[in-house]
C-alpha cells in the first residue's frame, strides 16, 4: 500500500507560563493565610494525585515545607481512587514514578484503602473518606483543573472532584462511578460539599496548565471558596487546552498513551471520541480511525481508554496488565473503555489496516494526523493532503519536508 507523505506542523497555541512555580506557589499559599489554617504539631495531609502534572514534585514539595514552615507536620497522602491496583503499595508506586517519594518530598507518604463514612446525601447515598485524610488534623489539596474525559459540569477534574473520587478511595470512586457520566456531574458538587462541611479540609491548590503542559496558573482556594471559583478556573483550562487544529481526519496515529499522560490513556477531548452512552460526542476534529503504538511505562500496565482505538499493536497488548486496567474500569463502570480493539503485529501493518479498512479510493491520500500523546501536540505531523488546506491557517506552521512514513526492519515507525 500507498502511504501518505508526512510532514512535521507545528501548532501555535497561547504560550502564556509563570516564571517562577515555586514563588506562584508561596506567594498564592500566603495569600489565603495557609499559615493562619494551620496550628503547630498538627499533622497535614497533603494529597497527591495519579496524574502526570508539570512541575508537580515542586510544587507538592514547596506545600509541604509551607505546612513545615507554619508549624505542621506534612505526610502526603494519596488521592487516587482506585487507581495504582486499589491498594496502597501501587498507589506510592505511582507516585514514586512521578518523583514524589519521602526522600525528595522531605516527609512520610502514607496510604490505605480504609475510609470513613460521614455523612449521606439526600438520596441516602453514603459519603466516604480516605481514614487518614478524617484522621489528620487538615487536608491540603493539590490537583490541576481540565475539562474531564467522561462527562460535563460545572465541576470536571479538580479539587471537589479529589475530594469524591480521590479521597473516596476504591470504595467511594467505586460509589461515585456507579452514578454513570451523567450522574458524576450531579453528584461531586453534593458529595464534595458534605466533605468540606464535615472533614477538616483547611487549603487546596488548583493549578491550570496552557497547551504546552506548562504551569499556567496556581491559586490556593479556602474552604468556602472551592465551590465558587473552581468552575471558573474549570473554563480557563477548557479555554487554555491543547487541541487538533484540522477537521475531518481518516486516520489518527497515537505513538503512546498511558494513564500518566490523561485517566482515558488518551484525552478524549483531544482525540475527539467519547464512546459513553447519553454523552454527545466532540465535533473535533472528527477522526474516523484511531491506531495506537505503545502504552507509557508510568502506566505500570493500566490500558484504561485503550477501547477508544480501533486498532493497537502487539506490542501494546504484550504491555497491558489485564488485573490493573480491569480495577480501573470496573471502578468507572466503563467497561468498553478496556475493550481489546483488532491487534496487528507492527506499527506499519496497524497503519495499513486503518487506512485500508476505509476503501479509500486513493490511500495515498488519507487525511492522516500523527501525535506522540494526546498531551504533547504542540508539534504532530500531517499527511500532503491535509497540508494544502492548512496552507493559509495562523496557527499551523509547517516546520518539515515532505517525507514517505519510514518504518524499520520490525515494521516500527521511526
């Protein structure tokens, strides 16, 4: 078969950053008197998530020696559902992978699956807690704000949403994920208001990335000021988010995805597929196929949205832990997310099917977009056709020649 030409593109996307993280970090902390919330001896919990954030080992270390600096004694706690195999030994090894050990964070991580109940919603739903977060003398939050990959509300991925899921523990995601999509966008405001009227959350810090993965913004939130201003720090981020700038695309070719890079494998808001019953699916950027190369080695196996490709490799497959990615989607609910798509044995033949399965009738015209991970798009490359019609876009610059998709002797792309 008759491949398209690529060419690298890049994507210009408002490049907006602090300079100085760790002095954001301080100065936003000072400002909402995280000192004032915090009395000497008390132990802080400071929860850390299962995602890969920019500049989250900073960050998380220059909180904790702020809790130190205003008397408490810091020991981070993960905040991550069911995620690292729901048990606590995956969960500190997930957030080794990201640099947050005690060594580097200059305090104790400690995890259990054991939470509390305290209180019930009005449809007698109980609300959970991880037992140490109840036990500790205050929580501090930690958690970048996006746009979620499963559903809309006025809360998606944030600090109420670590609050419900993260801090619920396997028990309580497990809760909160039987609500379904659309029942996530009515529960976390409710759940997270029993916690923050009931367990002794004193701070949390919302960070808001730009399209490059860099720190756009950090702001430290008091209690009484989660609800109201996370929901607009939720649309900066949607505002802010990298996306694919063409429309109508054959063939998308995702080199790895990975729980590090988004909870789907894949950002579903980027790759423009939902697959979830009564959610509407993205308008962009209308991909017709999806390959998937390779899955992260910081996903320690887990091929949550790996159901979101239509054809994988073996390579992917041989990667994939069977009991990690199942504790996942059994927690979501979202079984189909874990489907096995078709397998093909080299990246050249998973490409050549994609495109053939179409019956295009000139292959070597296929609208082909390439990405290495749904969180680095600031450069993809596009096939001849697509182009021509970004020729005169403000925002796509095309950085690269022409060249035939060259592949080794294995049949891996290079």
């Amino acid at each position: 078969m008759q491949l398209p030409r690529m060419a690298k593109v890049k994507q210009h996307f408002a490049a907006t950053a602090l300079d100085d993280v760790e002095a954001s970090v301080r100065q936003t902390l000072a400002a909402a008197d995280l000192a004032g919330s915090i009395a000497a001896g008390q132990r802080i919990a400071v929860s850390s998530g299962s995602r890969g954030i920019a500049n989250i080992p900073l960050i998380t270390r220059t909180v904790v020696d702020c809790v130190k600096e205003a008397g408490g004694q810091p020991f981070l706690l993960p905040a991550m559902g069911s995620h690292g195999g729901a048990n606590p030994e995956g969960q500190k090894e997930v957030l080794a992978s990201y640099g947050i050990t005690p060594e580097a964070m200059g305090c104790p991580v400690e995890a259990t699956m054991d939470v509390v109940e305290v209180g019930r919603l009005a449809d007698d739903t109980p609300v959970l807690l991880n037992r140490l977060a109840w036990e500790a003398d205050g929580v501090v939050l930690i958690n970048r704000i996006k746009p979620h990959t499963s559903f809309r509300g006025r809360f998606e991925s944030g600090l109420m949403k670590m609050m419900t899921i993260g801090l619920g523990s396997h028990k309580g995601a497990t809760i909160a994920h039987a609500q379904g999509a659309e029942g996530l966008a009515r529960l976390i405001p409710a759940w997270g208001a029993e916690i923050l009227a009931k367990a002794p959350i004193c701070m949390g810090l919302a960070i808001v990335e730009n399209a490059y993965e860099e720190t756009l913004r950090v702001e430290a939130l008091r209690p009484d000021q989660f609800e109201s201003r996370e929901p607009h720090l939720l649309e900066e981020a949607r505002a802010a988010m990298p996306r694919i700038m063409v429309q109508g695309v054959d063939l998308l070719i995702v080199e790895e995805m990975g729980k590090n890079i988004s909870g789907t494998g894949m950002d579903t808001n980027v790759v423009g597929r939902m697959l979830l019953p009564g959610v509407k699916e993205p308008e962009s950027p209308g991909v017709a196929r999806i390959v998937a190369l390779g899955l992260t080695e910081e996903s320690h196996g887990n091929a949550n949205g790996v159901g979101l490709a239509d054809i994988i490799t073996r390579d992917l497959y041989e990667s994939i832990d069977f009991q990690a990615t199942y504790a996942n989607v059994f927690t979501t609910t979202f079984l189909n997310r874990a489907n096995i798509p078709v397998i093909m044995d080299s990246d050249r033949q998973a490409i050549e099917a994609a495109i053939d399965v179409q019956r295009l009738e000139h292959p070597e015209r296929a609208r082909v977009v390439r990405i290495k991970n749904t969180l680095d798009i600031g450069e993809i490359e596009l096939s001849e056709t697509l182009l021509r019609e970004i020729a005169n876009h403000p925002d796509l610059q095309q950085v690269g020649e022409l060249m035939d998709m060259r592949f080794d002797e294995q049949g891996r792309l290079r």
